[in-house]
C-alpha cells in the first residue's frame, strides 16, 4: 500500500471578504501615490453587512475621495443590490496622519517600524509556487472571469476554493485527493446545476491545463453546506 502525504491550500475570490478590503486599501494607496510618489500610506479596511469602514495613517500632499473609491471598487468586485451588499453600503473614513513619533524614524529615509518579511520558491509550478496553492487559485480566476462574463449566470462574486493533494514517498503528486469550491449564487439556480457546472467547466479545465486527471479525483465538494445566496461581507 502506497505511503502518502496530503497537502492542502486554499485560495478566495476577489468578492470574498477580506480580498474586499484588500482591494479597497489597493486602491487608496495607488490614488495616492497618482499624485505623490512619495506618500506613506497604513490604511486598513473593514467590511460587514451595509458598511465599509477605511482607517489608518495617511501622509501625502494629495487629496483622495475615499467614498469614492470605496464605491468604486465594490461595483467593479460585481457587487450588486440585492446580494446583501453592494456600492449603496454606508463609508466610514477614519484616516488621520501618521504619529509623530512614528514619522521620525521615517522623515529621514528610515523603514520605521516594518520588519522583515521572507519566503521561498519552489520548482512544482512555473509560477515557483507549490502547486496545490496554484490550482486553487486558477479555479478562483476561471470562477471569477465566467461569473463576470455571465457564462455562469447564476453566479454571485463571493466564493472560495480548496484543492488537496496527495504526495508520493518520493515527494511527487501521486493524485488530486480533494477539490472543494464554494461560489455564492442566485436563489433560483439549483445545487444540481451548481455541482455540474463548477466540476465540468470550471475545475476540471483547469486541473487538465496542468496534465492532471479530473477522473483521478477522489472527492468533490461543491458548495457543501448545500446554500450560499447570502455572501461577502
């Protein structure tokens, strides 16, 4: 009997909370170094249902309308009325500038208080990331371009995805163990649709894009807790 390793990674869409915020704090940073190459900019964000809040410490010489960039951004995600959050939500702007005591040890050409941030590559993928992480990410990018084309009608901007992998003695992939995939949807679509959809056009392109057989798969997850019309922040 084969001796295996599994391995599992996990990847979220562009309307999944937190690369929500991430997203908006982007764009605040690249309006303003738009203007000012040399701003500072620390800015948080934090989404729930109806509201955005922005915070942080900002220094730069430009002015920046956060509201809109907030809405912006939320109707670029896909974010419409009627999916429990949209670009109607309220924007609190809570930025102020940076402290003082901080400034100094950055006015001067300094790396304030940052500290040092390390990683490595590997030879699994051309991308030299290990490739569970990749094809969980290449399902989210072949999700989010057929939601935002419509060719997945039903499909909403939230959603998710996992892929496990099962590594021989030998450290090389033996097989594709698991696949999971979350994708918020219109109330009308069945899970039936939803299952065959996601596993037909969407997972297994992708996992034959990398000479992978989708029939070798042992398991598939698609949206497992059975509902998810109710998604994002």
């Amino acid at each position: 009997m084969k001796k295996l390793t599994y391995f599992t990674s996990e990847f979220v869409s562009p309307g999944h909370p937190d690369k929500v915020s991430d997203q908006i704090s982007d764009a605040v940073l690249d309006a303003c170094l738009a203007d000012d190459p040399n701003s500072r900019v620390a800015c948080e964000v934090f989404c729930t249902t109806g509201q955005v809040v922005v915070g942080g410490e900002i220094t730069t010489t430009t002015y920046i309308d956060i509201q809109d960039i907030v809405r912006r951004k939320i109707d670029e995600i896909g974010y419409r009325e009627g999916m429990g959050f949209d670009s109607n939500c309220g924007v609190l702007n809570a930025i102020h500038s940076q402290s003082p005591d901080i400034a100094m040890g950055v006015d001067i050409g300094g790396a304030g208080d940052q500290g040092i941030m390390f990683g490595g590559a590997v030879k699994e993928t051309p991308e030299l990331m290990p490739l569970a992480i990749v094809l969980a990410r290449e399902i989210l990018v072949r999700l989010t371009k057929m939601t935002r084309s419509k060719e997945l009608a039903w499909a909403r901007p939230d959603s998710k995805s996992q892929v496990t992998l099962a590594y021989d003695e030998n450290g090389k992939v033996d097989h594709v163990d698991t696949v999971v995939v979350s994708v918020q949807h219109n109330p009308d679509v069945t899970q039936e649709q939803i299952r065959e959809e996601v596993i037909e056009k969407v997972i297994k392109p992708v996992l034959e894009s990398y000479n992978l057989d989708p029939a070798q798969v042992k398991k598939f997850h698609i949206n497992p807790t059975g509902r998810f019309v109710i998604g994002g922040p």
